[in-house]
C-alpha cells in the first residue's frame, strides 16, 4: 500500500485505509475508503473502487446494505470513524 497520494491539495500521507468487498451479479470490485493526510495537518477523505484487475477508480457509490459493511469495517479504523463522524 502507498503511504503518500497526490490530491488536488497536495501531496498527502496515507493515515488509514479500509475496503469494503461488494459484488453487482457476477460482477466482483471493493470500495476503498482512505484518510489522507496533508503536510499542514488537514484530513482527507478519499473514496474509490478497484475492479478484479486492479486499478483504482472513482467516484463510488454504496448501497445500504454496503453501508453496514462499512461501519464494521470502521470499528477496526477509529480515526477514520472519527473523521467521518461515525466514532463511538
């Protein structure tokens, strides 16, 4: 995993990431969620998907059902939790 991305805003550190696997039919990708972090301490959010082939796409949309996946795979990820304002 790269541990800088470059953003509209600059180069940024990778602080967090997580992936959600998700299936449309026969059709197999995963939604990645990333908290970027920029060298004047703002934080990013990044969301994308990368197919069976690999290769890093956006925008992505989740579904609802996605969304519950999300938020188990954010108990694993508390400062990502926090940014996104889903945090216990």
């Amino acid at each position: 995993m790269a541990t800088r991305a470059a953003t509209p805003w600059g180069p940024a550190e990778l602080v967090e990431e997580l992936t959600v696997p998700q299936q449309a039919g026969s059709k197999r990708f995963a939604s990645k969620v990333q908290l970027l972090e920029t060298a004047k301490g703002e934080r990013l959010v990044r969301f994308s998907y990368a197919g069976a082939g690999g290769g890093t796409r956006g925008p992505v949309t989740l579904r609802e059902r996605d969304i519950g996946r999300l938020k188990a795979a954010l108990a694993k990820h508390p400062t990502l939790a926090e940014t996104l304002g889903l945090g216990s």
